[in-house]
C-alpha cells in the first residue's frame, strides 16, 4: 500500500496576524550608548592575571572561615551578655565578698597542714604509716586519673575498716581511738 503523506494542521500565523513595526529610522541616541571607561577592565584583567584561580579547597577553606568568624562574633556576643546577666542577677553582698575569703581559707589551711606535718615528724609516735597517710592526705591528687586511684585506695582501706574486729565491736570508740593517734594533741599551757 502506497504511502500517504499527512497534510500539516498548524502553521505559522498568517502574516495579517504578525505584528509589524514601523519602518522608520532609529534615532542617533538609541543606537550609541553611554561611553565605557576602558581602564576599570585592564585592572581586573591584570588582576586575574596576577593571581592564580583558588583552587576547590582553598575556596571552600574561605568560606568556612567567614563562617567561623561569623559563630566566633555571636558566641563572644553571647557570653558577654551571660557575664552581665550573672552579674545582675546576683546582688547578695555576702556571696560577692566571699572571693577574698577563699584565698585566706586557703592559706589558714597549708599552714594547718605543715603544722600537722611538723608535729607528726616530731612526735614520739615512730608509726610510719600514719604519717604517710597524713601527708597523701595533705597532698591531693590533682589529675583525674590518680583521684580515680585514690578513690580506689580509699575503698579498699575502707572495706578493710569495716573488716576490723575492733570497728564491728564499737564503732565509735574505735574512730574516736584513731582521730587520738592521727590527729595532734593541743597542747594546753597554763
């Protein structure tokens, strides 16, 4: 069968429907535009020829640190207003005045300490071990590893406390018998 060929549906609008425009002569203005500096593109093309194009990375380096400095700026922002915030939010005299306090605390506390060091290395009382314990009591572990370890040794020495036959017999009496032989004697001159 032969074939036959499909005849079109649509065309083009006809050329009565085309808009037409006028066939005047365009004005000198509408043609010539304002004049271009020539000398701003010379610097940027010398610029892009100084500097090698950012790679991928140190691109994406610039944006995270603009980032950084953006978060850095509003956290700095948000603890200042936390500092006044505290700072108005606590009007107790007694609590401000306690910072000076602390540090003479402190001190009154180390000279205790070599004061009970002293006594014990001067005591008559030769028992090493409580001197040790004295003075690891005196020195506290700084790093959380070793409060950890005296943490550990402190459960075990308790554990073999209430191991002793002594405590299970009176426990009182036996704590009051140890603070005597730990801990300095006042002594009294009158």
């Amino acid at each position: 069968m032969p074939r036959v060929a499909k005849e079109r549906t649509k065309y083009h609008a006809p050329k009565a429907a085309a808009v037409s425009l006028p066939k005047s002569t365009p004005d000198v203005g509408d043609i010539v535009s304002a004049p271009v500096p020539l000398a701003a593109p010379a610097k940027a093309a010398e610029k892009d020829v100084t500097q090698p194009p950012k790679s991928k990375r140190a691109k994406r380096a610039d944006r995270h640190q603009k980032w950084m400095d953006k978060i850095g700026a509003a956290h700095t922002q948000q603890k200042l207003e936390q500092r006044q915030r505290g700072r108005q939010t606590n009007p107790s005299a007694l609590i401000r005045g306690m910072t000076g306090m602390k540090a003479s605390l402190k001190e009154v506390q180390a000279e205790l300490i070599a004061q009970h060091l002293l006594s014990l290395t001067s005591s008559n009382n030769n028992n090493k071990s409580t001197s040790v314990r004295a003075a690891s009591a005196a020195q506290l572990p700084k790093s959380r590893k070793a409060r950890d370890k005296a943490a550990v040794k402190e459960e075990r020495r308790f554990g073999q406390v209430l191991l002793h036959p002594a405590f299970q017999a009176n426990p009182l009496a036996t704590i009051r018998q140890h603070l005597a032989n730990t801990l300095p004697q006042k002594k009294t001159t009158e």
